[in-house]
C-alpha cells in the first residue's frame, strides 16, 4: 500500500523495517509498533491491539502478556472540550486470523 499510496506515504514520518523495533510513526504524533506473541514481550503498551493469525497464538499468552498492554488509555485533546466531556475513550482489541477447515 505504501508504494501505491501517495496520500498514505505523506502521513508517514519514519518506517523501521527489519527484526530491531520495526514500526511506523505518524507526523501527527501516532505510531504502529509490532511485537512478537510470546512471553518475552512483556512490558508493552497501547491502545490498540491487534493479534495477526490469533488461532496460532497462545491463548495464555494473549491473557497473561498481550492483553496487559491495554493499560495505555488513549488521552485526545478533544476530550478536555466540554461537549465532549461525557465521552470516553477504551483499549480496543483486534483478533485477525485465516479460515481453517476442520
């Protein structure tokens, strides 16, 4: 997508492909971090967590590593508005996995 998409490369700040903290930062201050599911991953945080293939993953490994990610509670600006007061913000978690034929 990033080749093809002008519109998305002009979002984008910084890129880290490879295996030493690959992501992608945003200018408007967002970023995209990727993990490895497995017990060495302790210690993230984040709003969102999205578990690519999830059915591979072990599942004591998205409760007991994974999901402790989800302290980060997203803080927006918008949110000190007083229109806006009565509105929360929550982690939210993505399961993405292939079909599997039994």
């Amino acid at each position: 997508m990033y080749k093809k998409s002008p519109n998305l490369r002009r979002e984008i700040s910084d890129m880290k492909m490879g295996q030493n903290d690959p992501g992608v930062d945003f200018h408007n201050g967002s970023w995209i971090r990727i993990v490895t599911s497995n017990q060495g991953s302790r210690g993230g945080r984040a709003t969102l967590l999205v578990v690519d293939e999830f059915r591979m993953v072990d599942a004591t490994v998205i409760t007991s590593v994974l999901k402790k990610f989800l302290t980060a509670i997203r803080d927006p600006g918008y949110l000190k508005k007083k229109e806006y007061k009565h509105l929360k913000e929550r982690s939210k978690e993505i399961y993405l996995s292939s079909a599997w034929l039994i």
